[in-house]
C-alpha cells in the first residue's frame, strides 16, 4: 500500500517507481534499526571498558547485564573495585590506577545522578594506561 500510494504522489514514471522503492526500503530499514537493532556498543575514546551499574553493583549496560561489577575483573582486584564503586553510589568520583599481571590499567568511577541530585546509578570506565613492567605480584593502587 505504501510502494502504491508513493507512486501514484511520485507518478507512474520509471524514476518514480526508482524512488518509491528506495523510501520504502528506507523507511523498513529504519523500522528493523528501530525495533531490532543490535546492543548498543558502549565505548568512550580511550576506553577499554564502559560499566553503567545500579545501587546493588548489579551491570546495567556494558558486558555481562545482570552480573556484578567486580565479577568482570581479576580476583586482586575486586575489593578496591567494589570500594570506589560504593563511594560513586554516595556521590564521589574517583580516579586510581593498579597494577595487575604485567600491565597497569586506569579507572574512573564516577555517580550518575537524576534531576533531583539523587544517585541512581554508577559508572565505570577502565583503559590501559602504559604497560610497564608490575613491580610486585600484587595490584598496586595509585590514587590520583
């Protein structure tokens, strides 16, 4: 019904029908983006990883919705990652950087507040910072 309303406003011309079935390729196109799209790829420049997390650490957006936060990282460095997250869920931010398994990785961890100033939700956002050699077998925390 569509293909045939537009023709007849287009005309009955070849380019008419040319253009008739472009929109209406368009517009399904749209319709499947809309309603069936793929899952929102969450990265910010120079980000690794993204983390949106609720009040009980639970994953809202990011890898693995519905598990907890500290589960997507190393054994060693659960305990401060659950720290900082439970310090943005009482409005701080906080930047550290650790040491784990060769590597140094950064976070910031930052309250997602509403309207009203209220906490709602937290963010995480890791990247690897310069690799350098680990000076100890245990994560190092740099506080910045």
């Amino acid at each position: 019904m569509v293909l045939a309303g537009l023709s007849a406003a287009l005309g009955s011309t070849l380019v008419g029908a040319l253009v008739s079935t472009a929109l209406v390729a368009a517009l399904l196109y749209a319709g499947a983006m809309w309603f069936g799209g793929g899952a929102v790829n969450l990265a910010a420049p120079g980000a690794d990883l993204v983390i949106v997390f609720d009040r009980s650490l639970t994953i809202t957006a990011g890898p693995a919705p519905g598990s907890l936060v500290v589960n997507q990282f190393p054994e060693p460095l659960r305990p401060e990652i659950e720290m900082r997250c439970r310090l943005a869920l009482r409005g701080e931010h906080t930047h550290f950087e650790c040491e784990y398994a060769g590597g140094r990785r950064a976070f910031d961890i930052s309250p997602v507040q509403s309207i009203q100033g209220v906490v709602i939700y937290g963010v995480l956002v890791s990247g690897s910072g310069m690799l350098a050699p680990a000076t100890s077998a245990t994560p190092l925390t740099t506080v910045a």
